[in-house]
C-alpha cells in the first residue's frame, strides 16, 4: 500500500506563490470578497507562512508554502464526531464535505491550522463558471474543506494504471501545486516506495517537519540548510 | 369554545378522529407505494432495440465514451444524423420529429435518467473496459427497450454502489468516490 508524502525544498521555494493560485485553480477553492477577508476567512488549502526576520529597515522575509500535513497520526480525526474527516490506507487524511456537520472540531485540534470553513455560500463570478475544474465539487457553506492532496487526480492514475495493468509510476501522481511551482521545489511521491524522489528526500539531513515534537508525524517534509 | 368544551367534544368525536387520522395515514402509504413518482418524458420516443437489431449499431457507436472516459455520454444530432438526413427512413412521426432538430441544427434536449451528484465520482470506463462489468447490470436490459426508460431500472445510490464493491472486494474507502 503506498503512502503519499510531499517535499518542499525551501533552498529552493523563491516564494512566489504560483502554488498558492495553482491550488485555488485546482480545487474550485472559493473566493471571499475584501470584507470577509479582512475578518481572516481568506480561503486556502495552500498557505503561505511568512516569517519576518530582523529588525526595521534591516528585515528579511521568509515565505514557506504550508498545504495539509496529511499526518499519520492525524489530531484532526479524532475529535470529528462524524467520521467525516478521517486517514485512509494510503495515508491520505480526508475530508467529505457531505458528511461533514461543520462543528469545526478539526479546525481547532489541527496545530497547523491546515482546515478552513466556509462561512459563505460561495459566489462565482459568471467568468470563473466556465473554468471550474469538473473533477471537484463545489463545497457549500458551513462545511470544512483542506488540502486532499488532489486526490482527485490519484483516482485517474490509478485508472491509468489499472487499464494498462501496471504500478503507478513515480512522479504520475502529482498535485497541483507541484506541477505548476516554477521553481520546481515541490515533490510528490509514494513514502513506501524506496526508490521515490520523496523518500530520498524525506532521508535527506536537511529534512525536518513542523512542530515534530508534537508526535503528528506529518507527511510533508521541508528541507533547508538552515534552521 | 373554552378548553374544557373542546376537550368534551374531543373526547366525544375520538372515535370519528382516530378513524380520519387512520385513513390519511394509509392514504399517504398507498400513495407513497404504488404513487408514480415523476415519469421521465423524453423529446423523442427513442427506440434502443431497433437501432441495435436493424441498424446493427452496438453501445459505443452512440455512446462514444462509454469505454474511455468517465462519461458515457448520450448521442444528439451529429450522432443522428450519420443516417437520418434529408429522406426519412421511416413512416414513423418520431422520425419526423428529429429531423425537424437536425434541419434546424437544435440539439436534442434528452433528460438524464442515470445521475450521480457532483461530488460523486463515477468513471464508466473503470467499470465497462476495466472492471468488464455489463451495461445490463447498472441499466437493464437496454437492448429490448422499444422506448426510453421512463425510470432509471438500478438506482445509483450510495448503498447500491458499495453493494457491489464489497460483492467484489473493491474498495469502499469515502475518497475513491467522493471529491
């Protein structure tokens, strides 16, 4: 059974955000109007952290994209009182929509604050309607949403796969933010398979995750040489 | 009427009461049993067993993406029109009627009698080409229909669907159908 990882390689991330927007694209992910953004209920499944370093004038900026962990051992799930949100065998954490009451459990046991909640119904310009993405559905108010790791996308790889009878190849399931990041800092890849891009970097010894203290044991793994 | 009135001619009438509240009960189950829901009417008396038997056509001529995709797709006037184009070819008036749409360049407004909702993921190609299931298990026996499905014959529900996943050892893991 493989075990879907990501890793970040901030040597490389410039910061730019193009994942940020890919993601928004990918995943119908809805667009609140300034006033509702002001109230912090900006809607992303890809973050971006920024960090400032330094003192006034002298400041350096740090921006680290931050999609769901994908945990194995996921807080989130515990306290759904649905089953909504839930790890599944290949260890994706997800997050159905019409299961999902909106008590917002799971926004508050995830430490990385991954989740977000739609407190809109959302709205659509007519110019967006044409380039909705078919393959995810839109969510309606009052139901969390996160990062699936474009699970959407391993469905049509496995279908792939399974019609031509063979394994799923390394790098042939790969989301959104991955494919679109210029700086190709982003990878994707089965954890189980020794071979993998994304176990070699997930060894490397400037691998590190956040909060690792915490016992969440994230699948995404950062690399930098500082820190 | 004071309450104490009310009461005395409740108490009086229960009988009468409990009779007509019994009656539009079973009312509402006989209408729940055997009332027709909404009968799906299509534009064109569509005939399947015709065009399969004299027109030697099999599924994928019509429905060309039954195989490959996601969507099996239902045939309008470009597909119809391969054989019905200026002399009818038959004595029919449904004939007539789709001639009229393919003169015009109007699409055939066909309702959909199979539906999954949007945050269902169902891939025709998964089941047909790859799992090798037959149409006639999720849509009857199309090929003997002389007239459109008024009803859908299997229901594409939720248990329906893990049914035959678990009959199958398939997964019935939320995120395989759910997006």
């Amino acid at each position: 059974m493989p075990k879907w990882a990501m890793a970040i390689d901030l040597d490389k991330c410039t910061g730019c955000g193009d994942c940020m927007a890919a993601c928004k694209l990918e995943n119908n992910v809805a667009i609140v109007d300034a006033e509702q953004a002001a109230d912090d209920r900006v809607m992303l499944w890809m973050d971006m952290m920024t960090i400032y370093e330094g003192e006034y004038p002298n400041i350096k900026l740090k921006r680290i994209p931050k999609p769901c962990f994908h945990c194995d051992n996921p807080p989130c799930i515990k306290v759904c009182p649905v089953h909504a949100t839930y790890k599944n065998e290949e260890g994706l954490v997800a997050q159905i929509y019409n299961r999902c009451i909106g008590c917002r459990y799971c926004m508050a046991a995830c430490p990385y604050t991954a989740k977000v909640f739609n407190w809109y119904e959302p709205e659509w310009a007519d110019e967006f309607k044409t380039c909705m993405n078919p393959d995810v559905s839109l969510r309606m108010k009052g139901v969390v949403e996160k990062c699936s790791f474009c699970a959407h996308r391993l469905q049509k790889v496995k279908e792939n796969a399974r019609a031509d009878d063979r394994e799923i190849s390394d790098g042939e399931y790969s989301p959104a933010c991955a494919d679109s990041c210029p700086a190709e800092a982003i990878f994707f890849g089965d954890l189980e398979n020794k071979e993998s891009k994304v176990f070699k970097l997930s060894n490397s010894p400037r691998a590190f995750r956040e909060l690792e203290d915490l016992g969440t044991i994230p699948k995404v793994f950062y690399l930098s040489e500082k820190e | 009427m004071n309450v104490i009135d009310l009461r005395k001619t409740i108490k009086k009438n229960s009988k009468r009461i409990l009779i007509a509240l019994s009656a539009v009960i079973v009312l509402a189950m006989v209408w729940e049993i055997f009332g027709a829901p909404n009968a799906i009417i299509q534009p064109i008396n569509y005939n399947h067993k015709l065009h399969i038997e004299k027109a030697k056509l099999t599924c994928v001529d019509c429905h060309l993406f039954v195989e490959t995709m996601a969507a099996a797709t239902i045939p309008n006037i470009e597909v119809c029109s391969d054989c019905h184009s200026g002399e009818p070819l038959s004595k029919s008036p449904e004939e007539v009627k789709l001639l009229k749409y393919i003169e015009s360049g109007k699409r055939i407004p066909w309702k959909k009698i199979y539906s999954v909702p949007a945050h269902v993921y169902f891939s025709h190609r998964r089941h047909v080409t790859i799992g090798e299931i037959k149409c006639i298990q999720c849509h009857g026996n199309v090929q003997e229909l002389t007239e459109p499905a008024s009803h859908p014959l299997w229901l594409a529900t939720m248990k329906n669907c893990i049914k035959c996943h678990k009959e199958n050892k398939v997964t019935y893991d939320c995120l395989a159908c759910h997006h």
